[in-house]
C-alpha cells in the first residue's frame, strides 16, 4: 500500500509541475488572481501613437479615446480637439462613424498628431489587446497603438 500512494504522488506531481510552469509566467494582482485582459469598452486608452501610410507618428497632447458600450460612442481627445463619433465594437472589430470635433487650432504638432488619427475614423478596424495594450488596425494597414490608463 505504501508503495502504491508513493507512485500515485509521483505521477501526480509529475502531471502538475507541467501546469504550475506554464502558469508561473502571469503576474498576479494585488489579490493573487491573475488579472484578465482590459475590455475595449469602459477604459480610458492613451493613445501613444499611430502608424499612417507606413510612417509612425507618436503622439502629442492628451490624446485619448474611451469607447463606451451602452451608448455605442467613442469620446476623447486627439491631441488637441475633443472627438465623438459613434463605435459599435463586436467580433474582434470596431466600427467607427464620422468624427464630430471641437474646432481649436493648436500647435502644428498637435494638429499633424490629430489629422493622422482622424484618418482612423469612418472605418471599420480590426481589434487586439495584449495585457494593457490596444491595436487598432484598418484595412489598409494604418494602425493606432494605445494603452490602458490606471
């Protein structure tokens, strides 16, 4: 009998120090659970840059979107202008209406950071999260790169 829990032991951890492995790579919250990705919808994401016709622009100013799911709206800052336009986000993709902004001039930085945002808008893009980080990516190929505020 003895024998037998001992075998039982050893194929037990033997099947368990696999898992405890590949879980040992996660960071655990200040709860110990290991947090899950962000949602689109509900976080305020900082826009850090955006990649139009193959030339990438990091940007200026507080640029931010927050997409929101109840109303079906995207609000926030592209630098310089406040944008609103409606954003309807499902499967993976989210589709963007025409942009309604406020019409400041600002410094020339800013406005070149907000034209190539703008450029996102009227569009459907395709959607990745990776821990704290929001690609957004449109047909051709233009990207806009964000990440979760805290």
């Amino acid at each position: 009998m003895y024998r037998y829990k001992q075998r039982l032991i050893l194929t037990a951890t033997a099947a368990l120090v696999p898992l405890a492995a590949a879980c040992g790579t996660e960071e655990a919250g200040s709860s110990g659970a290991v947090s899950p990705e962000k949602p689109v919808t509900g976080v305020r994401w900082n826009i850090d840059s955006a990649t139009v016709d193959g030339k990438t622009h990091r940007t200026k100013g507080d640029a931010h979107l927050t997409f929101d799911r109840k109303t079906g709206k995207v609000g926030g800052r592209l630098g310089c202008n406040h944008v609103n336009a409606t954003a309807t986000v499902r499967d993976g993709h989210i589709t963007l209406g025409r942009p309604s902004t406020t019409r400041m001039m600002c410094d020339a930085s800013l406005m070149d950071t907000e034209r190539s945002l703008l450029r996102l808008f009227d569009n459907t893009l395709s959607y990745r999260i990776d821990h704290e980080i929001l690609a957004l990516t449109s047909e051709n190929g233009d990207t806009l790169r964000a990440v979760a505020d805290e």
